[in-house]
C-alpha cells in the first residue's frame, strides 16, 4: 500500500519509531529520507530537539519549552509539558 506522501509504509507491526520521514529542499531538488532504519534524533540549529529516548518514550524541546511524550502498545502517544 502507498501512503498520502507516495511512500511505501512498513508492517504494522514494526516499532513506531520504524515509520517517520524526513524532507528536506535544496532548490528544485528535494532530498527525503524514509523509513531507513530506526529513527533516533531531529535537531535543528539550537531551537529544535526531538530525541526517542526509549522504546517507547520521547523527548522534545521547542526554543524553551521541553515536552516528554509516550506510546503505549496500541500507538497511542501521550504528551506533557515539562516544567520549567
């Protein structure tokens, strides 16, 4: 099956951190990066942080605000702001 974005998703059974997309433009170029491996971590310059800390929990930090985030069994995510 191909997903809205013309990719080919994995099994649904794989973890979810196996189903992500990166997309970047370099003029008319455009350089995407999907499902190749495990996604770990997104960084960009200082005001972006998004970092899967375990199997099923996330870290990520917006300018100053930070967020923890977890997956149960089913694929459900679950998010709070951190305190600061």
């Amino acid at each position: 099956m191909i997903g809205p974005m013309g990719e080919t998703p994995p099994p649904t059974n794989a973890p979810e951190s196996a189903r992500w997309r990166i997309q970047a433009k370099d003029g008319d170029r455009i350089i995407a990066l999907e499902n190749e491996g495990m996604f770990d971590e997104l960084v960009i310059d200082q005001w972006l942080h998004l970092e899967q800390m375990d199997d099923d929990r996330w870290w990520l930090r917006i300018g100053d605000v930070t967020m923890s985030g977890t997956i149960d069994a089913d694929g459900n995510a679950k998010a709070t702001v951190d305190p600061q």
